[in-house]
C-alpha cells in the first residue's frame, strides 16, 4: 500500500514512520530538511526532500497514494514577522490542491482539540481554517481529521520555572487536561491510513486526563522535587511572561486564549462529546521519565 506523510521524522513522524513500514506500507516520508533524507532511508521509506510552499513538489509526491497524512509543521513562535493563522491558511490551500491534482482519495489531517471553533481557541483557529478548507473537496476524497489533545512535551515550556521556583505558572489546569503522547497520535494516524474509510470522520486522540495538581505530582516525584505546584495565574500574567521571553506578541495572546479555553471548557467542549475510548497507553508516569532525563541533564 503506498502512502505518503508529511511532518518528516517529527515527534509524531518518527513513530508514524516506524509503525507503517512494519506493516508492509510502500511509504514516503516528505521533509524539508535535506539531512533528514539519510535517517528516512534508514527506516526503509523513500525521502521526499522540498517544501510544503511548493504545491508542484506536493502534487508529484502525492501522486499514486492510496493515502496521505497532511499535517502543517510547527512555526517558530518567536519570529516576530510570522502571521501563524495565514501560515495555517497558505498550506491548507496548498494540501486542497495537491490532492485534487494528484487524484488523492484518501486523506488523514493532523488537525485538535478546538478545531471545531473559529472564535476563542486562540492559535488553533489555524487548524480550524485547515479542516474547513479540506472539507472543501468533492465528497468522493474521505477526510479523518485526527484531533489530539494537549500534548506532554507542552511541559517542557515550563522547565525554568520549574527549576527556579518549584512551579508551573499556569492560567487553567483547575480541571482536568486530557493530555496526549505523540506516540498515541502515532497510532491512531496509522490506523486511520491504512483503513481507508469512506466520508468524513473526526477522530479525537488522548492518553490521560489530569488537573494541574496531579500533573505537577506526578513530575515533581519523577525530578526528585515532590514540593512542585502547578499555579493558578491570570491570563494576562500569561501573556506578560510569553512576550517577556520574547515570543511574538499575537501568537503569546493566541496561546492565552488557547489556555483560557481549556480553563472554560470551551476548547474541550466537543471533546467531551466525542471522548476516545479507550484512551492511549501512554501516560503521564511515562513520559515524566523522558521529562526527568532531560531536566537533571540540563
């Protein structure tokens, strides 16, 4: 079965890569990263190397698939020059149209929680804007959009306060955060490629839900600091301390919202509706060992 992804050999990437080819797929992993091209290889896949800018490079490599894995990369938040939402918006276009040239007619879209809403989920909207363009395509192209969580290695953003104060300095967290592993998205990608559905499906990712306090619990014995809190601020505290370490301003405020909305349960709000079961295996304990090496080693 010939399938081709993107994302390169990313958090989700390597892992994707690594499921398919043990189930036999014909696969081509699509990176920008010239130096990736080797370790592609290696796994057995064909590498892809150009840019999701070029929709000629998407076409030519998403000819003959019988599946494609769309997702858009992740941005440098602290380019000040960057405009994520028409970033999002440019390579939803450019996805739309290579897979209506190339004759594609199965596709699976990295997309998240809050890609229902075009108002209060901050960044997100981008995704939003992704799902609403590929919805576009005739109905004969089947579309899941996988819809993860809020990832564990969100956490490693608060890694100096953690180290300077004891805290993670949060503006939600007083519920429980459906958190979600890479690995479990991974999973879940793979299945939806290789299954080839009809029409149109949403298809929500997590691995555990945790409030602030439990997520901080279980970190804190992982690093050897049990005292960690997870701490309540204001969403303007958040958008101060974002633009103080010099993120781009509109993308700190987007972030906020963001936070605000799982505070809300506006983000999670079709979530709870539509809740994964069973949830994936891997959980909080896990990671926080990967979280604990790269914390005592920095």
């Amino acid at each position: 079965m010939k399938i081709t992804v993107t994302g390169s050999l990313g958090h989700i990437g390597r892992t994707l890569t690594e499921i398919l080819m043990e189930k036999g797929a014909e696969l081509k992993v699509i990176s920008s990263n010239p130096e990736r091209k080797k370790s592609i290889e290696e796994f057995g896949a064909t590498a892809a190397i150009g840019s999701l800018e070029d929709v000629g490079f998407l076409v030519e490599n998403f000819k003959g698939a019988a599946a494609v894995f769309t997702m858009v990369p992740p941005n440098n938040y602290f380019d000040p020059n960057l405009d994520l939402i028409a970033y999002y918006k440019r390579l939803g276009e450019n996805y739309a149209k290579a897979i209506s040239e190339a004759n594609v007619k199965h596709v699976v879209n990295l997309s998240t929680i809050g890609g229902h809403l075009e108002e209060g989920n901050g960044i997100l909207k981008g995704a939003y804007y992704v799902e609403e363009t590929l919805n576009k395509l005739p109905s004969g192209i089947s579309i899941t959009h996988i819809r993860p969580t809020s990832f564990y290695y969100n956490l490693y953003g608060y890694m100096e306060t953690i180290k300077s104060d004891g805290a993670i300095y949060a503006n939600y967290g007083n519920s429980p955060i459906p958190w979600v592993s890479p690995e479990d998205i991974a999973q879940a990608v793979a299945e939806e490629l290789t299954r080839l559905n009809s029409g149109r499906k949403i298809r929500y990712v997590a691995s555990e839900e945790l409030t602030g306090d439990q997520t901080a619990e279980i970190l804190g014995k992982a690093i050897g600091r049990p005292e960690l809190k997870w701490q309540l601020i204001s969403d303007e505290a958040v958008t101060d301390r974002l633009k103080a370490i010099g993120m781009n301003p509109g993308i700190a405020e987007g972030l906020t919202e963001l936070y605000a909305g799982l505070r809300t349960g506006l983000l999670a709000e079709d979530y709870q509706k539509n809740k994964p079961q069973p949830m994936g295996k891997v959980k909080l304990k896990d990671f926080a060992k990967e979280f604990a090496r790269i914390y005592h080693n920095n």
